[in-house]
C-alpha cells in the first residue's frame, strides 16, 4: 500500500499532522501508521484521570470515530514500524506489512526507560506510557496496597497523587537531591516534595536501586543501595523516555537524543519530516521537548511546509501537571536559567517562579496561577528584561510589566 503521506504515530502529533494536512488543502492519499492498536487517544491523562477512573477510555479519544472515515484518512493500526528505506521510500513492519509514502512524517515518540538492575523483568513493575500500560495497573490495583515509584518527575509523582487518593501507601525513590530536579528550580521541587508528604507519600531523595525482590516472579520488594529493603506489591517507573528512531537512524538520518530536524522539522533525509518527543530542532533551543503543544505545533508547521504554505516553527512551549487539587502551567523553557523570582507565597497554594537568563524572562512555573500564566506569556514571548523586585511583587500584574 503507497501513501502520498505516512504519517507514523498515533499520538497528538501524528493526528494533528493529519488532521491539518486535510485543514490546509492537501488532497492526496494518508495513512497512519502505529503500534497501538486502540483508536488515536490523548497521553496525558493516562497519569491523571484515566488511571483515577476519572474518565473512560471514550472520553480521552483525541478524535470521535467518524473523524478518520469523514477525512479520508486510512488508520493502519497494529503496525510496528522497524524499518525504513529511504531510496525506495517505504516502511516496513514487524508483522510484514509495508507502506510506500510520497512523504513521511515521523511522530512515534518515545518508550519508557527501563531500570536494568536485577529482577526489572518481575511482573508488578510498571510503566505509564500508553493505555495497555496503565489498563494493567488497573486491572491490579484491588490487589496492591504498597506501592514504590521511582523516579520524582512529572510522571512519577501525578501517578503518586493518584494513587494516594485511591488509598495506597506510596513511596516515591528519587536519585537527585529534589523531585523535578532536570525541568524545575528548587523553589517549585521544595514545594511539591511538602504537598506529597502533606498527602502522606513517603519521599525518599538521593536514593538509589539495588534490585528489585521477587517472590515465585512477582515483585515483592526494591531493594535500595544503602541496603534497606522495601515491601511493595506494585512499583511503576517513570524515569524517561527513549526516543523511537532507530529506523531513521539507520536509515541514514541525522541525530543525537532523537533525530535532528530543520526549522520546517525536515529531517536529513528526503522527504522525511519528524516530530514531537522524538523529534530535536538543532536551532533555536536545540532540544527534544517532550510536550502535547509541541508535537501540535510541530504537525501543523510540516503540514504547512507539504501544502506550499511554510513557515518556520517558531511556538514558545508550554506544559502543565495537575496533582492532587494543584494546577501548574509552565510557559517557555527554563533551561539555562541563571535566576529565579518567586511570585506569591508557596504556603498559600498559590504562586509562580518566574525564570531569567542575564535578566531577561525566559521562563514561567504557575501554580494555581493561572492570570500569572496568561500574561506571562508575553513576557517570555518579548523576552522581556524586567527587574527581579518588581517580578516579586505580585501586587503588580504581569500585564502592566509587558506594557510597560
């Protein structure tokens, strides 16, 4: 089967490749190929409503059924895609089916970083990445009362709030010396290390993992490297992902921590375009972000570039999380900041960290801030330098400084 475009991956970034690929004219035949055998459905509320029970699997799909047939757009699901050729343009699967393409837009994201150490293949370990993954924690929890995450990122901790608000004693291992260590200054990990403890989770930092402990191959215990041993009946890990491009790669493409893409996120082959998480712009911020924004920004800049429309990816990133009844928004990226400014007061439950680089605002972590949140944005989007007093004072709107 031959496609004028592939799309492969099933996420927010392959569907919203295809569904602005119809929106800005592109008449050809589409494909989209993926692994998941499950309708094309959100990612983030795996961690959050979806494992609470909060929401049925119907009301995370991305798209309703009818969307694909009324698009013309073929869903070719079930297809693991392990190799590309690049010279004769066509993807080939572990199941044996292959797929020509005109173009190829790559969005498979990532799998879940595994833990190596002994006894990482007991059955009770977990990861949360897609719906499989989660279902199977479901389908175990009636019987599971302890409860080990590791890993004090994002992941790790919205599925500690769950957990703790469906009853579990839960213990979250962190290697670093805070939670959220790699995406968040010291302010936002101290707050949220105090919210967990105050919720009753055990938070355990500069931690490491022996092994895991079975008994008759189910996880009976982790087993830390100071020797101490912890019962658990359930441990989920959430320490990162691995970008799915190996394909690519081989193939010939460019790339370091994902597959390289331009500011039209072509690849370095031709007529290869890639995005999302497994995605890195080698301009601007060169980084991989990991974000639903991104990969939809990203989709609808390819589908631009395909449809003689093209404009340079240009989009500030932004994030949120929601644990227990906390909501925090995140607008632009922090990394490399060399100053932070406290907005609000952190024990009031409601505040913002606003990050700078050499003063100018690069950054802004809300927490049940959200009029912080909305007119933020300018600032980081002007990249505006404002002194850190004035930041501070959260008696002074955002607005009035990025109309100042």
């Amino acid at each position: 089967m031959d496609y004028d475009c592939l799309i492969v991956g099933s996420g927010h970034g392959g569907v919203q490749a295809a569904a602005s690929l119809r929106q800005h004219g592109f008449t050809g035949s589409i494909g989209l190929v993926s692994d998941d055998r499950d309708l094309p459905y959100e990612r983030p509320p795996l961690s959050k409503d979806y494992l609470a029970g909060a929401k049925p699997f119907e009301r995370i799909l991305i798209r309703p059924p009818e969307f694909w047939t009324t698009r013309n757009i073929d869903l070719l699901l079930g297809n693991e895609v392990t190799r590309l050729d690049a010279t004769e343009k066509r993807v080939f699967c572990a199941n044996g089916a292959t797929f020509g393409y005109g173009r190829l837009i790559w969005a498979a994201g990532g799998r879940p970083r595994k833990m190596t150490c002994a006894g990482h293949d007991l059955r009770g370990i977990h990861s949360v990445r897609n719906r499989a993954d989660v279902d199977l924690i479901i389908d175990q929890l009636a019987s599971v009362q302890r409860v080990v995450v590791i890993g004090g990122g994002y992941i790790g901790l919205e599925a500690a709030a769950v957990l703790r608000k469906l009853g579990k004693a839960v213990i979250v291992l962190e290697a670093m010396d805070r939670v959220l260590a790699r995406v968040a200054a010291e302010p936002l990990s101290r707050f949220y290390e105090k919210e967990h403890r105050d919720h009753g989770v055990d938070i355990r930092l500069g931690t490491g993992i022996e092994s895991f402990v079975g008994n008759h191959g189910r996880l009976s215990g982790v087993q830390l490297t100071n020797g101490e041993t912890l019962a658990a009946d359930m441990a989920i890990v959430g320490i990162g992902i691995l970008p799915c491009v190996y394909p690519l790669v081989a193939a010939g493409a460019t790339g370091r921590n994902g597959v390289d893409i331009d500011d039209h996120c072509q690849t370095s082959l031709a007529d290869v375009y890639a995005i999302g998480d497994c995605a890195r712009m080698v301009s601007g911020h060169g980084l991989r972000i990991e974000s639903v924004q991104n990969a939809s920004d990203q989709a609808i800049t390819v589908a631009k570039a395909l449809c003689g429309e093209p404009v340079p990816y240009s989009a500030v990133p932004w994030f949120w999380s929601n644990q227990y009844d906390l909501r925090l928004q995140t607008i632009g990226l922090s990394s490399g900041y060399d100053q932070t400014v406290v907005r609000g007061e952190p024990n009031d439950r409601k505040f913002s960290v606003v990050y700078l680089r050499k003063g100018v605002v690069i950054a802004i972590d809300c927490v049940n801030a959200v009029k912080d949140y909305v007119e933020g944005r300018a600032l980081v989007e002007a990249r505006a330098r404002i002194a850190a007093d004035i930041l501070a004072d959260s008696r002074v709107t955002l607005k009035s400084m990025a109309n100042s």
